[in-house]
C-alpha cells in the first residue's frame, strides 16, 4: 500500500483559526488507516481501507518555562491549503467561483 500526503513535514500552510486565516508550519503526519465494516455483519471487513491524514502543528513559545509542554493540534488534511486565495476560495459556493 502507497500512501500520498498533500504536504510535508516542515511545509507551511493555510488553516483557519477563531474565524481567520492563519499560515502554519506541519511539525508531523499522522496516517490512520482503518479497515472498513460490513453493516449487519457482525464485524466482517468489507476489504475497503480507510484513511485518515492529520497534520500535527507544535505550538511553541519561547516565554514558557522548561518543563512546559508546547501545545499540539492536528489539522485534517481537508482543511489545510497551499495559499490563502485556495483556503478563503474553500468557503465559496461553486456557482460564486
């Protein structure tokens, strides 16, 4: 199994956050790849994969102290973007494009 990523670890990308446009660096990837469930059948795999691409974002702060951890957030794969017009053009309705 080959899986691709739409970026990289140390690229810089474009998520929102509170309601604005926010350019982030990707510190780590995360793949989730889970086998799909027949319904009905009592947990028989339906041969189908699942996969789930999460992009890991280390927060740091120099003013912390030592033993602090830096905080952690994962951003699904869907909702980050190379350009801000890409991310700010998610949110548009294909008839407003």
């Amino acid at each position: 199994m080959e899986i691709k990523t739409k970026f990289n670890v140390g690229d810089k990308v474009w998520i929102m956050r509170d309601n604005k446009p926010e350019n982030i660096r990707i510190d780590g990837v995360e793949i989730k790849v889970r086998g799909g469930i027949i319904p009905g059948s009592g947990g028989i795999l339906s041969g189908e994969l699942y996969t789930n691409i999460l992009y890991v974002e280390i927060q740091r702060n120099d003013n912390r102290c030592a033993g602090d951890k830096d905080p952690i957030y994962y951003h699904n794969e869907c909702s980050c973007f190379s350009t801000k017009k890409e991310l700010l053009d998610s949110f548009l309705n294909e008839d407003e494009k």
